[in-house]
C-alpha cells in the first residue's frame, strides 16, 4: 500500500513537471491599427500593450520583421511602398501568434467603363470604403450621390466636347444635365497628369489637386483626393469619342490620408 | 406812201422798246431770281452727290449681304461652348 503511495506521488509530481514544462502560450497583442501620420506618408501602428509578462514585440512588414518594440506602438517612416504589417509579442525565445494584419496596399480595379454624361453608361466612381472595391453609378440618381467620388463630363450637352473629371458637388450645374437633380453630393479633386504612369507612381503628390481637370490623353494618370481625405489615382486607358466613353484603371488608398499607392 | 413809213418806224419802235428788259433784269430774269435759281442748282447738285453717295454705300452693303447669302449653304459655325466651372485648387 505504501509502495502504491509511493509510486502515485512520483507520478504525479512526473505529471506536474511535465505540464510545467509546456510553454504558457504569449496572448497576441489586441487591437492593432494602422493610421497615416499627419505627413501622409509615415504609417503609424498601435496596439494594446500585453497585460501579461513579455519583453516586447516584434513588428512585421509584408512578413519581414522591420522592428522590435518593448513598448506598444511605432511610426513606419516614410516606406515608400505598401504592404501588411502585424505585430507579436515575445518572451524570451517564446513568441506569440500574430495580430490582425492590417494593409496599406492601394485597391485596384481595372477595366472601368466611364461614360461623358450625356453618352450611354454610368458617368459617376465610387470607392467603396470598407473593402476599396470601385464601382460606377449614374448621375441621373440623386441617391447615389454619397456613393460617387467623381464624375466625367464635357460640361456641354451632347459629349463632343472636352472631358474631364469633376467634382460632384458641381454636377448640379453641369450644362449637359437636363433632368432634375438635387441632392448632398461629395467633393473632389484632382491632379493635373502625373510626371509618371500609373505603375510607377509610388507616392501622390502632396498639392496639386483642384476641383475637376482635363482628361488629355491615353496611358495618363491623375492623382485623386476625396472630400472626406482619402487618396486614389486613375489611369485613362483609352478615349472613344464617338461614344463618349473612356476606360480607365483605378486605385484606391484603403488608410485615409496616405499618400503611397504604390502597387 | 409817207404815212406809211412813219407807221412803220413807229411800229419798229415800239417793238425795240417793248424787248428792251426792265430795269434790273437781264434777259427777262431777274437777277435775285437768277441768284436763287442759282443757288437752288447748287443744292440740286449737292443733293445728286449725296444720292450717289447712298447709292454707293447701298450697292456696298447689298454685295456684302449677297456675298453672306452665297455662303449660306456652308455649314453654321458652332456656338461657343458653355464656359467651364473655374478651376480651383483644393489642396
């Protein structure tokens, strides 16, 4: 019976020792958040600190790891690119699973058809702002009108003037609308042609942006600015106007006030 | 015989008196009368010229409108485009 005893403690002291031995698992720090910095072009990413005991944590960038932090928080200076970042927390040699990933990789849609307003087609963009996704609409419906970035028109009747993209708070006062219309449109602006095509643009200019401008040619890009502070970029593919329509490539900056859209 | 000559050289007289112009008017028009005449020749003839004046002008102006009707069958220049919102800068 005393032997029974015996082997029963030493075995379960084996037991406690072996449970012991296990890694307590690091809880992954919660909450984390990418921001543009007021310079449009710093990404500042924060987290809640780990409750538990750790010595800090690692910060990753498109899976790289560009940082170890013993304090929650950091400013990515000026990257020039875009990408994923998390964050994990470490302890000694132990390192916990990551955090959310968050993304400042610009949307892009291809392939969009935009009509001149009095040609066959939807004239109107919108980026959608919860997943970046482009989508056309038509002028014609005041109630799209919170959905509509910009919007392109001749500013005539008929559409053998010459384009451009607009505002759509001005759309009210477009010549060639000729149906009732009045509702609480967005603002918008616009760069006049990038220095660089679309694929090489890495950084938007920080100034430069006005309420419509003209679309000129082919394979040019123009800088987009919303009304509530995000950036995108357009690229005009090719212009038909005997139609009336142009086809464009968009991008579109998912973290509101950055400027990098490189992709 | 006698009677008759002196009749005669009355008659004769009397005729070279008769055409004689009365004092003040030479050959049967006075001279204020010819003056005014005179005078309304001059506006006659100012008024000629100013006749072929309009005249002028009016064959000017008439090949001008002509010279538009023959182009009318050309086509109608476009009307200016409306004028663009004012470009302004945002940011």
């Amino acid at each position: 019976m005393k032997k029974l005893l015996g082997l029963t403690l030493a075995f379960a002291a084996l037991l406690i020792m072996v449970g012991c031995d296990g890694e307590i698992a690091l809880v992954a720090p919660a909450n984390f958040t990418i921001a543009a910095a007021t310079n449009e072009v710093d990404v500042v990413l924060d987290w809640d600190a780990v409750t538990e005991e750790v010595d800090g944590y690692y910060l990753y960038f498109n899976t790289a790891a560009i940082g170890t932090l013993t304090t929650a928080g950091y400013t990515h200076v000026d990257p020039q690119e875009t990408g994923t970042y998390y964050v994990t927390a470490y302890l000694d040699e132990d390192e916990s699973d990551p955090s959310t990933t968050e993304s400042t990789a610009p949307i892009i849609a291809d392939n969009i058809t935009l009509a001149e307003i009095n040609a066959t087609g939807n004239s109107g963009l919108g980026w959608s702002r919860t997943d970046g996704s482009a989508t056309t609409y038509t002028m014609g419906d005041a109630t799209n009108a919170a959905l509509i970035d910009f919007y392109f028109s001749d500013w005539a009747v008929g559409h053998a003037g010459t384009y451009e993209f607009y505002t759509p708070d001005l759309v009210e006062t477009d010549p060639g609308v000729t149906w009732p219309m009045s509702g609480t449109w967005n603002s918008c602006s616009f760069t006049e042609v990038l220095a660089d095509p679309f694929d090489d643009v890495t950084v938007l200019p920080a100034s430069g942006y006005y309420n419509h401008t003209e679309v000129t040619a082919t394979s040019a890009a123009y800088g987009v600015y919303t009304g509530n502070d995000y950036f995108g970029m357009v690229e005009v593919k090719s212009i038909n106007t005997t139609t009336g329509q142009i086809e464009v490539r968009v991008a579109f900056q998912p973290v509101q006030g950055l400027r990098i859209i490189e992709h | 015989m006698r009677k008759m000559a002196i009749l005669l050289i009355a008659v004769v007289a009397l005729m070279v008196i008769g055409c004689q112009p009365p004092e003040g008017m030479t050959g049967g028009v006075s001279q204020e009368a010819f003056d005014e005449l005179k005078t309304q020749v001059e506006t006659l003839q100012t008024d000629l010229d100013n006749v072929h004046a309009s005249l002028d002008q009016l064959i000017e102006d008439y090949n001008a409108l002509k010279a538009k009707v023959d182009k009318g069958s050309k086509p109608v220049p476009k009307p200016p485009a409306p004028s663009k919102p004012p470009k302004v800068k945002v940011k």
